[in-house]
C-alpha cells in the first residue's frame, strides 16, 4: 500500500518526534522513582514538576491543581465517583448530558445504581447544549454539573463559559471532558469557572497512558486509587515519568502551535465541507458549522453504511471513522447523532474525518475522489436508495 | 478482522442489481439496526431459480452475506433453497466474526422472503416456509427530511 492518509486524530494522534526525544532519557537512564533520596530519583521528581507546570500553564491553572492519572477515561471517573462521595451530605443529583463520551455516560450509569440521580440534557440540532434546560434541572440536590468542552464525534464546542458561570450562580461544581479541546482551542480555567477538567497525553501527539484531572484548590474530593502519596496523596501509584514529560512537551507545543496551526485546519476542515456538501447529493454535516473543534469534519451520507463506507476508504489507504452501529459492536448507532436528531438510518451512514497538522489539500482532494466514487457505489447497491429514486419518479 | 472470501465478495459483490418483473422480491432487516436485504428471484416453470440478484444497505459482512446466499441459490430448486441456511452461507464465506453472525441471519431470511413472495404470486404452498419477518418501514415517517 502506497501512503496512508490518517483522518482519525480525535481517535488518536501520531506522537510527535520531540515528544519521545524528550520521554526517551527517562526510560533508560533517568528511570529512578521519583519517591527515592537519591540523584537519580530527583532528576525524575523535576521532570514530574517541569511537566505539571507546562500543562498547568496551557490552562491558567497552578502547578498542585494538575494530578496526573492513566488516561482521559480514568480522569472522567474520578471527577464523578469522588465527587458523588464527597459531596454525598449535600445531595446525589448529577446533571450531564446526553452527547458525553462513554466515560462519563457509563460512569452515571453505575451511579445511578449507587442512588445518583443523572439528569441528561438534550441539544439542540447542533449539539449545542441548551442553557435553559440546564437552569431548569439544576435543585438543591445538585451536587455536579459535567459537560464535555468539545464532542468527539461532531466537534461542537459548548458554551462552557456561560456554563460555568450558571455553575458558579448556584454553588454547584462543575467538572468537564476537555479530552478533544485541550491543546486545540483555548482554555481558562479561570475564566470559564472550571472546578475540574479532564485531558488525555496522546490527542495532543503526546503518548498513550497518560492524561490528568485538574481539580481546583479547595474542591473535596478524596483519592481514587490508594497506596501511597502520589500526587498529594489523592492519586497513589509511581508516577509514569516518561508519560509525564511526553505529555508535558506535548502540550507546550500544543498551545504553542495552537493559533497557527487551528487556523489552517480550519481553513482545510471548511474547504472539505463545502466540496463534500455541494459534490456529493443527499448528505448533510453534524454538528455547529462554526463552534466547532478545528479539526472535525463529521457527515451523513444518505442511503450507505458506515462500516462498508470505512472499508472502502481503508482499502484505498484512508483512515476515518463512524458512527455506524457496525463499527461499535451494538445494534444502535452513535448516541450522539441520535440525540441531535438523526434518524437510525442516516446516523449509519455517518463518516467522521479528524484532520491534524500534517493533512494537506491534496491529501483531501483525494479523499473526496474516493469517497464520490464509494458513495457512487454503494448507493447503487442500497434498497432504500433504490427505494427513493422510485419515489422521486412518480 | 473479515475473511479472504468475505472481503472478496464485499470488493465484488456477485449478483448485485434488481431483476425487473421478478418471480419473487423479499425484502428484510431495519434501517434501525443498520441492515436491509432484498432480494429478487427469478424462477421458472420448474420451481428452478434461473437468476437471482440482490441489494443491500449495511456493512461489509451484509453485502458479502447476501453475495454469497445469491451464488447458493443460483440454479437450485425452490425446496433445494430452502436449505440455505445461514450456516452455509457462514461456511462458503469461511466464517463471520461473532458479532456479524446476524447478517448471515438475514440472508437467510431474505431468501425465503423472496420465496414467500414468490409463493403468494403464484398461489402456491411451499412445505417448510413460513411467513417472514419483516419490518423494514419502521420510522419511514423521519426519513423524509430535507437536505
């Protein structure tokens, strides 16, 4: 196979060459625990500290406010569990939304079992939350709002500083999934009265197994993982060193790449819209054509299946994704495009494209070719296609 | 994660099309679950099924399924179809991954949807089939939305 063209960076991303330039030394020589007295062991512990103040600046967060965890998926967790248990005195309503990642939505589910009781917002056609809804769920009870910065699958962008300000009216604590905003749009936690907020090392070209939970000074919650006195003894475990500066490198370079770099994903995610919409009948965009992640391009294609849209590419060296049902293991597609709306039908036929730096026009112009000539195909072959050209006839 | 033959009738589905004033044309599956078979026979005077084409929306292993019940049916008999279970459709594929099993399910049920309709056009019984599933329109009414 010739060159692959990689359109699925909200699933992971390559890890940049100074990310492991900066990991390697601390696998081989510096690999001292960063618990120990001696020298080696302090080189480790300054690496920790000069890789929680590069994410902690990304942030306008302080350096002790960064506790690292294994992943985005683990930070999710927590912020949920400990809080429900910390804050259980004062009441056991959550309120989220429909559209999170699993990691918060399956989270919920086994607090519900627990006695919490989730209040799931719907969005808009979007998947822009809608504030009002917020307002109206929130009740004495509450303990918790959590809402995703960015979505994964149709990039929409929340408004999160409105969010956190009703938040912050009421006394409520408010944590969000920033795994796909972090490092791509920018984020004060300040600003936007986050108390807690949850990233993940390898969206950001930084390596896999490493993410953090930011957890604002004077917000309760207790240890997730006993066993030491990690991370101001709220995270045990011998710290991932190597993750933890890859990590750090990352999103320094993130942030530090972060105007150029968006502008010219935007430019090229637009310019991919707009061929696709107006080229290619019958299909239509998911998700806020502006408050949207720079690099997303989710579509629905009337009449075909994810899956056999996503083998196709992928034998022409493409690399995306879907919200078919087939690519997930289950019966029901994307719960996402569910909620803003879609039909069974059309949220199966939905291609996500998650562009990154090194995607060039070519490299989409490419794309389009084979995604027309695939659609072509597969529509020839689709009953509910031929279906529709009938009705159209009469 | 699909098989040689399995992705060799994906890449070039045998028998893909309709077959205009068929003998037969069972439609199966949902729009819900992400699979829809059809598919058309065309049987002669001696119950022998001298065509056979289909069109299906769904994954890799629902269009290589209904690629692989379509060469099985080809030149048999209306009772000798019948046999086609979704096992044999399986076996000439060598296999499907656990959670595709279903499609050749439906491939199954879509030969004898074919085969019932085909029954009911010609008034006659054909002993061991039973009237097929099917439910298809299901949310046709959200489906008319503009783009």
């Amino acid at each position: 196979m010739g060159k692959m063209i990689y359109l699925d960076n909200a699933a992971t991303t390559r890890t940049a060459t100074e990310v492991v330039d900066a990991m390697l030394p601390y696998f081989t020589e510096n690999y001292g625990n960063p618990s120990s007295i001696y020298e080696i062991a302090g080189k480790s512990k300054e690496a920790i500290t000069k890789g929680r103040e590069q994410i902690a600046e990304v942030l306008n967060a302080k350096p002790e406010e960064i506790y690292f965890t294994a992943g985005g998926s683990e930070a999710d967790n927590w912020a949920l569990k400990a809080t429900f248990e910390a804050y259980a005195k004062k009441g056991n309503h959550i309120i989220t939304t429909k559209i999170e990642h699993h990691a918060i939505l399956h989270t919920c589910d086994y607090l519900e079992s627990k006695g919490a009781k989730i209040t799931y917002l719907n969005v808009d056609e979007n998947g822009v939350v809608k504030l009002d809804e917020l307002e109206a769920a929130i009740t004495p009870e509450t303990i918790l709002i959590s809402i995703m910065f960015a979505n994964n699958e149709i990039g929409t962008i929340q408004p999160i500083k409105e969010i956190g300000m009703i938040a912050k009216e009421h006394d409520i604590l408010f944590h969000t999934d920033a795994v796909q905003a972090f490092g791509q749009v920018p984020i004060d936690v300040d600003e936007c009265n986050i108390d807690m907020l949850s990233s993940s090392g390898h969206k950001i070209n930084g390596p896999k197994g490493i993410g953090f939970l930011y957890i604002r000074k004077g917000v309760k919650i207790r240890s997730f993982i006993h066993g030491g006195a990690q991370e101001r003894k709220r995270r045990a475990g011998t710290e991932n060193v190597p993750g933890i500066v890859g990590y750090g490198v990352a999103a320094k370079r993130a942030a530090d790449t972060m105007k150029e770099r968006t502008a010219k994903e935007i430019e090229l995610r637009d310019y991919m819209i707009g061929r696709v919409l107006k080229e290619i009948p019958y299909c239509r965009l998911n998700g806020d054509p502006v408050k949207r992640l720079p690099n997303n391009i989710n579509i629905s294609f009337r009449f075909v299946e994810g899956e056999s849209l996503l083998i196709m590419l992928d034998m022409e060296g493409i690399a995306a994704s879907s919200g078919s049902a087939c690519t997930s293991g289950s019966l029901d597609p994307s719960h996402v495009l569910l909620a803003i709306g879609l039909p069974h039908e059309i949220a199966h036929g939905s291609l996500r494209m998650t562009i990154s730096e090194e995607t060039t026009r070519e490299d989409l112009d490419f794309t389009l070719e084979v995604i027309k000539k695939t659609i072509d195909r597969l529509r020839s072959m689709s009953p509910l296609y031929e279906d529709f050209i009938k009705k159209q006839k009469k | 994660m699909y098989t040689e033959k399995v992705m060799d009738h994906f890449q070039n589905p045998r028998n893909v099309g309709e077959i205009e004033g068929a003998s037969g044309v069972g439609t199966v599956g949902n729009a819900k679950c992400g699979d829809i078979m059809r598919i058309y026979l065309d049987i002669d005077d001696n119950q022998i099924i001298q065509d056979c084409k289909f069109k299906t929306f769904g994954c890799g292993a629902a269009v290589a399924t209904s690629s692989m019940a379509t060469e099985l049916v080809k030149g048999k008999s209306i009772y000798e179809a019948l046999e086609v279970t979704n096992k044999a459709v399986m076996e000439a594929l060598d296999g499907l991954p656990p959670v595709k099993v279903h499609c050749s399910l439906l491939a199954e049920e879509a030969i004898h949807a074919a085969l019932w309709d085909y029954a009911e056009k010609h008034d006659i019984k054909i002993e061991g089939l039973s009237k097929p599933k099917s439910d298809i329109h299901e949310g046709e009414e959200t489906e008319e939305e503009e783009y």
